[in-house]
C-alpha cells in the first residue's frame, strides 16, 4: 500500500511498476492512517514515524489481540485503495503504465510532465490516445478502465 503522496518522488511509480511485474500487490490510496506492514495476517510492522530520527525505532506486533486490530485496519484501507499492476498487460508500454499510474495519483500534467522529464504536451498527447485506447471520454473513466484492465503501473 502506497500513499499516493508517495509517487511524488522521481522514478517511484517506475519502481512500484518493476514490483508489480514481479508479482507484488500494489495499492495506491489516499490520506493513509498510518504506515503499516503486515505479513501473513500473523505479524505486523508499525514503522517510525520519523525515519529521520536515528533512534526511532519501528514496532513488531505479533501479539493476536493488537493483530486483530490492526489487520482489520490493514484491509480496510487495501479495499478502498486502487490497485496496480497486473498479470494483463495487453496493448501498454512501461512508459504508458508509469503515466496512467500517475494519473491515477490526481498529479497534473505539468508534474507528470517533469518525473517524465518530457513536455507537458507530450503528455496530453499520451493520455489523449491512452483514452482513445480505454474507450474513455473523461480522465475519470480512463482510470477506471485502466484499474479493471489492470493497466496500472505494472
């Protein structure tokens, strides 16, 4: 789960897509709770708050009762968050995947326009035609399409 804040950094949606290849689940959401790891609904990884404080230090839960919170926490988040990657990869380069996923994460052209370090006409350009492709008639419905399609960042 990734927050979509987080895809702000340059090449980060590129990464997330070389995961998703790999076979990781990827979500993005919005105004996340917390950070929060789970593995196997059995342990769960609270991270620091302040990665820049050297003594912070992250927190293993794998006490039942606290999981049973937190998983549930963890789930609830990961079902409202929208998914990328996909084993589906018909009709998308790597470049249109890394511009849909950004898409998705509400940036603006001109920001897209930057991370991909081409001009901004370029990009309207891609995703005109990228809607094209999706049958879409508003940005919207384009990344609802590219979600169901599995289009995103993979």
């Amino acid at each position: 789960m990734v927050d979509r804040e987080g895809l702000s950094f340059h090449g980060r949606a590129r990464g997330l897509g070389d995961l998703a290849v790999q076979g990781v689940q990827i979500r993005v959401g919005t105004d996340l709770p917390t950070k929060l790891i789970t593995v196997d609904r059995r342990v769960t990884l609270l991270p620091p708050t302040d990665a820049a404080d050297p003594t912070a230090s992250a927190l293993v839960v794998s006490d039942a009762l606290l999981s049973n919170a937190l998983v549930p926490l963890f789930e609830s988040v990961w079902e409202r968050a929208l998914p990328i990657g996909s084993v589906t990869h018909d009709q998308i380069t790597g470049e249109d995947r890394e511009l849909l996923t950004m898409l998705a994460s509400g940036l603006k052209d001109e920001a897209m326009a930057r991370r991909l370090d081409i001009h901004v006409y370029t990009v309207r350009r891609r995703i005109t035609r990228l809607m094209q492709a999706l049958n879409a008639e508003t940005r919207f419905q384009a990344g609802v399409q590219a979600a169901l399609r599995g289009w995103l960042a993979g």
